[in-house]
C-alpha cells in the first residue's frame, strides 16, 4: 500500500500519516513557586535556562546570581519596573510588571 503525497500550498510534502489528528501536543506542567504579590520581580524557574541577562541588563542591580547562575531578587526595594528584565528574557522566563 502506498501513502499519498501531496503539497501543501507552502510547497511542503504532506503525507497521509501528516494528518492532523494524529499529531499529539505535549501538555506542560508550570512548577514554579514563589508569591507574585511579595515581590517586584517574578521569575518563572521551570523556564528559565540561566543565562544571566537580566541579572546584567538590571539598571538598579535588584537582580542577582546564585553561584549555578540562576537569577533572584537580591534588593527588591530597588526595583523600578522598568521592565528590562522582562522585554530582554528570551525565554520570558521573568516579568517586572507593575502589581
């Protein structure tokens, strides 16, 4: 037996085993704890992959590094919510929204 193939109007291959019913989307868990109310600074740590630019871009060094790189808000009354730490995260991993 032989599968169809057919193009899509992108120009990409389609095969009967491409149908949508079949494709499966992974459910993700979020973990993170932690109180948003308590402080300036939120970081959602399941989605953070440590890479210090927020700790480096923080204009009032609120920001800062455990020794394996992982950010936390070592002086939560500097923050100004400028947001840098939000607009820079390529992983939206942190936010600095106003409460």
């Amino acid at each position: 037996m032989s599968e169809k193939i057919k193009k899509d109007r992108d120009g990409g291959i389609l095969t009967d085993s491409d149908a949508p019913e079949k494709i499966e989307v992974e459910q993700n868990e979020i973990n993170s704890v932690g109180d948003y109310f308590q402080s300036p600074v939120y970081i959602y740590y399941d989605w953070c992959k440590k890479c210090g630019i927020c700790v480096e871009f923080c204009p009032t060094n609120t920001l800062a590094s455990k020794p394996d790189g992982t950010p936390y808000v070592a002086h939560p009354e500097k923050c100004t919510h400028c947001e840098t730490c939000d607009r820079l995260c390529p992983d939206f991993a942190i936010t600095g929204a106003k409460k």
